[in-house]
C-alpha cells in the first residue's frame, strides 16, 4: 500500500493550472518522440542498427515508415501548434515541451509514454526487445534526468514475455521510472499466461502495468473483419480495451497477482461499468467454467483497474458522465492530456467543473499520487 | 411476469436437432452430399449445446438437448411469458460454411424447415429469414424467395461475421430488406472469420459470450460511418440478444469523435446518437444491468435518452433469467406497454399487417 503525503498547501495556482488541482496537476499521457532512429543508435548493438536500417521496425500490419492503416486525422495525430518553432517533430524537443506544456499549464508530474517508433508490438522479438531497450534509456538521457518533473513508463516487449520481464527487473527501483507501458491491441488477449512474467514482474516491482490504446494485433481491428475509417479505428480502441479487461480477469491475472495494478490510458472509460455488469451476469451461468475465479468479476475490476480521462466520452446530457464516474469509482480516475495529440484535453477545461471540488482535486492529482506513489 | 399486454416475444430460437433434420429440405445433389461426406451437425462455438447457457436447466430433454419441437416452445415459453408473438431466430451453424454454393442450400433449408417445422405449427409464430452473405446475390434472391410469406418478419445474420456491415457490399442487401419492409436482425454469435476479439483468441467460453458486446458496437460503428443508415433511412436494425447497457458509453465515444474527425465521413451529417436512436432496436435478454444496484436500469434508460429502442425478448431457450422473471427487473411500470409489445409493433411493419412497400 502507498504511503500518500499531500504536498504543502499552494496560494499560487500557477497560469494555467486549475484552482481545484491542490493535489498537483499530474498529466498521466505525454508522448515524447524521438527526431529519429538515430536518437537509439547510442544504445542499440551493431548488428540492430544495420537491422533497423535495412530493414526496419515491422508492426502487425502491411505498411512500413510508421504509416498506420488508417491514415490519422492530422500530421502524426499532433497538434498542429505542438511543432517545435525550432524545428523537429511535436514533443521531440525538451525545451519547447516544457514551455508549451509543463509550464503553460503548470504540470506537476508528467507520465511519458512513448509510442512508435518504440519497439512494441514488432514482428522480430529481438528487434522489439533491443529498441525498447533503448527507448528506455533515451527516455533516461533526453527527458528523466534533465526534467524532474517527468516520469518515464519502461517500455517492454510485451510479446516476448521473458524479455520483458528482465527489462522490467533492470528498472525495477528506479524512481524515474513509474510503470511498465504496454499497448492495448497485443497479438492474443493480455490475460493470456504468455503474458503473466510480465506482470509477475511488474507486481514484484511494484510499478503498475499501463496498456494504451493503440499498437497491432494482427488480428483485423474488430471481431467482424476490418473497418474502413479512422473514425472507426478510434471506437475500436474502446472495444480492444474491453476485451483487455475481460482477458485480465477472467484468465484469473488478478487472482494469482493480488497486488497488481492496471491503469487503461486514452481508452475511455465509460465502457467499464456495463463490462463489469455484463461479465458478472454471465459469470453466475458460467462459473463451473472458471473455477479459479473465486470472486465476482466486478469485484476484480473495482480493486485493480483505474482509468485516465482523456478521451472522456461526452454524453448528450453532460450529468450521465457523472452516473459513469460514480459506477467506476471517483478514486479510480486520473487526469491525462495525451500532449501533443491533436485531442489533447486543456486542464482547464476537461473535467467538469459541476463535479464536487474534491472529485475534481483526486482526479487532477490525488488519484496518480496514490496509485504510482508519487 | 406482466400479462395482459399482448406480449411480443422478439427473439426465441428453435434449434435443429442434426443435420438430417435438414435433408429433406435440401435437393438430391446437397442431400447426397451431406450423407456422402458425413456432414452430421452444423453446431457452432458461439452456442455449445451442452453448456448451461445454451438451454436453460430445466427447459433441456432428457437427451440433455432443448427448443426442438413447438411444444415445448409452447409449453416453455409461449404459455408462461404470455406471448401473442414470437419470433424465431435460428441459429444454425450455416453461417460458418466456407463453400459459397453449400452455404446458400443449407440455409435454404434452414429456413423451409423453419416454416414447415414451426410456422406452420403454431399461428403466433414468426421467423427471420437467415441469410447466406457468403453470396450477396444469394442473400438477395432468399429475401425476395420468402419475403411473399408475410409470416418472415425480418432477416437475419450474426454479429461477428466476414465484414462489418456498414460496408457497401452489403447495400444491396439492405435495398431488399428496405423493399420488403423488413428489419435486418443482427444477432449474437460469430461466423468464426475472425477472433472473437480483436486482440485475438479467447481461452474462455465466458470471455467469448461476453464479446459479442464488442461486435454489436464495432457494427453500430460500421452502419454509422459507412453512411448506410443514411442511406437507408428506413431500414431498422435490430440487436439481438446483444445485451444493452454498453450503447450510451459507445455513442458518447462515436459521437465525440465524430465531431472531431466528421471531415473523414461527410456523408454522416446527423450525430450517431440520433441515428442509432431512430433506426437501431435493442431486445432486452439480456439487460446486463448490475444485479446489486436497482436503480440503475433507471439511470441508463435516461442514457439511453428514449423509450422506443428496448424491445422485450426471451431469449428461449438459452439461460438468461430463472423462473418466469422474463423481463429484467427495474424497469417502470409504465414503460412496459412498450417494452412488451408497442415498440415490437412500431418496429415490424408485418406484425402490423402492413403492406411491405412504401
């Protein structure tokens, strides 16, 4: 259990910083990109490298040089002012990171997760294995030792268990690092037992495992074949997301690791009441099948899952969100931006200001403090 | 359970007990094909006959199977739900076939045995015409083969299939079902072109059951954004056995995107939630609503923001409720003349004699 020792009491809310953020404002989604591959090049082996160039990073899917399938909405899905006045790609560059976002909206803690090219999901688990590696120590030089406000995920391998499980061991007490980050479409269901070191080892250090929306599975994108749009790619990260959990609890992950945490970022959240409610329903008629579950799948869920708001669903009538949050539990919810992504979410203005000040401080900050242990 | 409302009863489902059931139904080439090859049963993963979901304890015969005569659709539910009307949806395996030509006689067959078998055995009984989208053009002709019987009501294809579908290859298909006045069914269950998830294969059949919820969604998505419900302004769609409470959290998620990426499909020029809330139905076996929290049915009927979407099903014979609690507990009283028949009726121009074109 986490010690939580609020910080000192602040008169100053600084520009930009939401007067209700007296816990801090911990931004749980920042995605730092390298310039290039050659950012890795200190870390990666000869023999990598010339892979890299030769043949280079090879996801689940046909297309090669980071193209996606499904073709994003803007440049690299960044903001269209996230790109250095200096030059490079958006959250490439310290400096201008620190000033168009940890400063302009008076950032506290900043989670970094970094996305392609990391590594992740890659055909060739060698190759996935030695740029994650990488990844982690370029997220140590360029970002964690000279800002101490950011904390770095360790990126792993995640279909190479093994190797991710001695990734994980290597950063294990380290404080720069504050979870082991995974993508939320993996080739076979998370709960998988191929998957466990990882979280066995994730459990042992301590660090919560983060699965964000994106990555390939190789599988078509929904259980009924390939969609056409961009548009339908950003509903499917919900849907692969509700598979996770499901997978997670009822392979038992949460049965045999009782201290595992598992934070969904940019997945939405307000599927997961009516999963819990459906997975339990149908638990009841299919217990003989899952014995190792000794108790109801909602209950799994309420202990180990938490949430991030950005994308926060956006109901009609603004006040059902609230129904939403209350079933989820107002303690399970921490507040993400997604910098520099073209739906960043403004602290000031993303979290309804009709939810009780309370609410609105654990979700800016108290609820990322308890469950990292900031 | 409420009587006295002239209950609808929107989805049962009679289960061929073998392929030979079906042999008579098929013609001499088929016939000797299924023999030949040892082609016994068609039994699907999506409904393992022996797992307690697939027949409720007590409505299984004493082979262990169920839902294979019309007495005991008869005694089991009909009787005891109080229905004026039920509508059957077989499940049959056909779906699953890879060879285009088998496909289209085997559930050609399905759907005469359906009529021989049950229509013309009970006069409350309606059924849905199954179709083979493994040939659309097939698809067509086995609509415009059966629609002349008024007593097929809709058609009906699973929730996990080769594509979803929105896609416009599935269009002329819906042209057809919008001739006839006939709803498109989409029912819980998968045709195994892919994995029940869309990170792969799931070890459980628990987590296999409750990703249907995923494909209802992803086909929501499809209809949407393909622009299909916009082009068929009068087709209705009805979910079946999909469960209902994730549809508010689906639709904030579409809608909000949509307002952010409308640029990608301009065709989509009304929001999701109005599109869905005009076309789309739901039947409500089952609900998945928590068991330990009464009010919030309430809380996502007011989600749902709608009173016309829900309509009341069994679900016969699989297991979603014990006794004769058919319908989910929470809902108000004063919503149940809906529930239990109006919005069946308001959503299937043949139940209400209606003539099939407009």
């Amino acid at each position: 259990m986490n010690v939580i020792q609020a910080p000192p009491p602040r008169a100053d809310a600084r520009p930009g910083r939401p007067a209700a953020a007296t816990l801090g404002l911990v931004d749980v989604d920042i995605h730092p990109r390298a310039h290039s591959h050659a950012d890795f090049k200190p870390w990666l082996s000869e023999r990598w490298w010339r892979y890299a160039q030769e043949y280079g990073p090879r996801a689940r899917h046909g297309f090669t040089g980071g193209q996606p399938p499904f073709p994003k909405a803007q440049p690299l899905a960044c903001r269209r002012d996230a790109w250095p006045p200096g030059g490079g790609t958006p959250a490439s560059d310290l400096g201008f990171l620190r000033s168009h976002h940890l400063d302009a909206h008076g950032i506290d803690i900043g989670v970094l997760n970094p996305l392609q090219p990391s590594g992740q999901g890659d055909r060739n688990n060698g190759f996935s294995a030695a740029l994650c590696h990488a990844v982690n120590e370029w997220q140590l030089e360029t970002w964690l030792r000279p800002e101490p406000r950011l904390r770095g995920s360790v990126v792993v391998p995640y279909e190479d268990a093994a190797a991710s499980a001695a990734e994980i061991r290597q950063r294990a007490g380290d404080p720069n690092f504050c979870q082991v980050l995974m993508m939320s479409r993996t080739a076979e269901p998370a709960g998988n037992p191929r998957y466990w070191p990882i979280y066995e080892a994730a459990a042992e250090a301590g660090l919560p495992v983060a699965f964000h929306a994106f990555g390939y599975s190789g599988w078509a994108m929904t259980n009924t074949g390939w969609p056409s749009f961009y548009i339908e790619e950003v509903s499917e990260h919900a849907t692969s997301c509700q598979n996770q959990v499901t997978s997670l609890v009822v392979e038992g992950v949460f049965e045999r690791l009782p201290t595992l945490k598992v934070v969904l970022i940019e997945c939405g959240f307000a599927w997961l009441p009516s999963v819990a409610w459906r997975l339990d329903r149908h638990w009841r008629h299919l217990k003989g099948e899952v014995p190792h579950l000794r108790r109801a799948p909602s209950e799994y869920i309420r202990d180990h899952i938490w949430v991030s708001t950005q994308p926060m669903e956006e109901p009609e009538v603004g006040r059902h969100l609230r129904d939403v949050m209350g079933w989820i539990g107002w303690d399970r919810i921490l507040f993400a931006t997604d910098y520099p992504h073209w739906d960043f979410d403004d602290p000031r203005a993303a979290v309804p200001g009709t939810l009780p000040e309370e609410v609105r401080r654990d979700i800016y900050g108290g609820n990322a403090r308890r469950v990292y242990g900031f | 359970m409420p009587t006295g409302l002239g209950a609808i009863d929107c989805d049962v489902h009679p289960m061929v007990p073998a392929m030979s059931a079906l042999s008579p139904y098929l013609d001499e080439f088929w016939r000797d094909q299924v023999t030949e090859r040892g082609i016994t049963q068609l039994d699907g993963q999506s409904w393992p006959v022996n797992t307690p979901k697939t027949i409720r304890a007590d409505w299984r015969d004493a082979k262990g199977r169920g839902a294979s005569t019309v007495a005991e659709l008869q005694t089991q539910a009909l009787g005891p739900f109080g229905a004026d009307l039920a509508i059957l949806n077989p499940l049959y395996g056909v779906q699953m076939v890879l060879n285009a030509d088998m496909a289209v006689a085997f559930t050609r067959a399905l759907n005469d045995w359906t009529r021989a078998e049950w229509l013309d055995r009970d006069p409350r009984l309606r059924a849905s015409i199954v179709l083979p989208l493994q040939d659309i053009g097939a698809a067509v002709e086995e609509i415009e083969r059966l629609a002349p019987d008024r007593r097929f009501v809709q058609a009906l294809v699973l929730a996990m299939g080769d594509a979803p579908l929105g896609k416009r290859q599935f269009w002329p298909v819906y042209e057809a079902l919008v001739r006839h006045g006939l709803p498109l069914g989409v029912h819980a269950g998968s045709a195994y072109r892919h994995p029940q998830t869309s990170v792969g294969w799931t070890s459980w059949y628990l987590e296999e059951y409750v990703a249907n919820q995923q494909a209802f969604q992803s086909q929501l998505a499809s209809l949407v954004t393909e622009g299909t419900l916009g082009k068929f302004p009068d087709l209705k769609v009805v979910l079946l056995e999909s469960g209902v409470t994730w549809l508010p959290a689906f639709l904030w998620r579409l809608g909000k995107t949509w307002k952010g990426v409308r640029f990608e499909v301009p065709w989509v020029d009304r929001s999701p939630a109005e599109l869905v809330r005009d076309q789309v139905r739901l039947s409500v076996q089952p609900f998945d609503a928590p068991e330990d929290d009464p009010g919030a049915v309430q809380r996502i009927l007011d989600h749902l923001r709608s009173e016309d979407m829900l309509l009341w099903a069994s679900d016969w014979p699989h297991w979603q409720f014990d006794g004769n609690a058919a319908v989910p507990p929470g809902f108000p009283e004063a919503m149940l003349p809906k529930l239990m028949r109006d919005n069946a009726l308001a959503t299937y121009g043949r139940l209400r004699g209606e003539e099939g074109s407009r």
